[in-house]
C-alpha cells in the first residue's frame, strides 16, 4: 500500500459486545458478577494454600501460583471490557494495546506452562510415590515456574516491540474484546513476514 493509507495510529478500535442499548447493563451486570466471582475464588485459593501449612506441598503451590496467574489475565482483559460496555466509544489507546498484548501473552503462556508443570508433578506423584519428596523439593519447584516464566517475558516483550515496529492503515478495528497480538498483526500495513515467524516459532 502507498505511504497515502498510512497514519500515524493513536488508537485501536475493539469489537462491541452488543449494539443493543438495552442489553448494555445486563451485560455489564453479568461480565461483572463472573469476573468478581473468578477474582474471589482464585483469591481464595491463594490465601488457603499460603495459611495453611499443611497445603505447603507442590502441588498446592503449583495450584495456587495457577489461581495468582488467573486473576492477572482475567484483570489483563475484563476491566478495558466492562469500561467499553459502558462507554460509547470501543477505542483503546495505541499505549495501552500493547501494554494488553505484553501481559496477555505473559499470562496466558505461564498459564499453560503451569498446567504443564502441574501434569509433570501428578506423572512423579503417580509413577514414583515413593521418590516424591526427593524428586519435588523446593528448589525445583521454583525452578520450575521461574525458568518459564523468564522465557515467557522475554518472548512477550520480542512480540510487543515486533509490533511496535509495524505501522498501520486507516482500518484498525480490532475484531475481539481485547488486543490480542496476532489480530493487531493483520491490521498492518507494513511487512509482517517476521512477527507472523516468530508467532509460529
């Protein structure tokens, strides 16, 4: 496209929950309520696994670092939601866009590499019961949640600053409730070939 179709983007456009002005506080209501419930049982989780010493065993620990990771990506995403529901514009700044693609990314991946992890505690638990507590001590355990959390961060900020670089057309309505990296790649009007390489990387 010529460099007449470019601007210089200061926001993004989300998709609306609904059109219907009718619907608009039932659904606030609602997105609300669940978003509260997902904060106050993982918060829950959180605080019974770190009060009760006998929940101090990995798999409480793997359970409750996956409660914590949850409560991040739901607040990452709802809030900019439920403002959107109540506002008339859908607009998110283009500051603030990243900001929800870094942590989105970060959240949603050391979710996965959480369950993975936890899938790797009920495999020793299961096939070696009674090299449990030799195999699972402490120091692994942090080991590994901290390793994939700093390949995490550091893949989050490659795909954030890859996005920095990309300029964008006059189009930049974004087809989800959040900005989500791949999405915000299509709107781009400059080459993607690398964003879309290291996405599949």
């Amino acid at each position: 496209m010529g460099p007449s179709n470019k601007t210089a983007v200061s926001e993004f456009l989300l998709m609306q929950v609904t059109e219907d002005p009718e619907l608009k506080p039932f659904l606030f209501i609602l997105f609300l309520s669940i978003y509260l419930v997902t904060i106050l049982g993982n918060l829950l989780i959180v605080l019974a696994v770190s009060s009760d010493s006998h929940l101090h065993t990995p798999m409480y620990f793997f359970l409750s670092n996956l409660s914590f990771t949850d409560i991040c990506l739901s607040t990452t995403t709802i809030p900019k939601m439920l403002v959107n529901i109540q506002a008339q514009s859908q607009s998110i700044t283009y500051a603030g866009c990243l900001t929800q693609i870094y942590f989105v990314l970060v959240f949603a991946s050391l979710e996965s590499s959480l369950l993975a992890v936890m899938a790797y505690d009920r495999y020793v638990a299961v096939c070696h019961p009674l090299r449990y507590t030799v195999i699972m001590k402490p120091c692994l355990c942090s080991l590994l949640i901290l390793l994939p959390l700093f390949i995490i961060i550091v893949d989050a900020l490659v795909h954030s600053l890859m996005v920095l670089q990309l300029t964008f057309c006059t189009d930049v309505e974004i087809p989800l409730f959040f900005c989500e990296v791949v999405q915000v790649i299509k709107l781009a009007c400059s080459d993607t070939l690398v964003n879309n390489i290291l996405i599949y990387f």
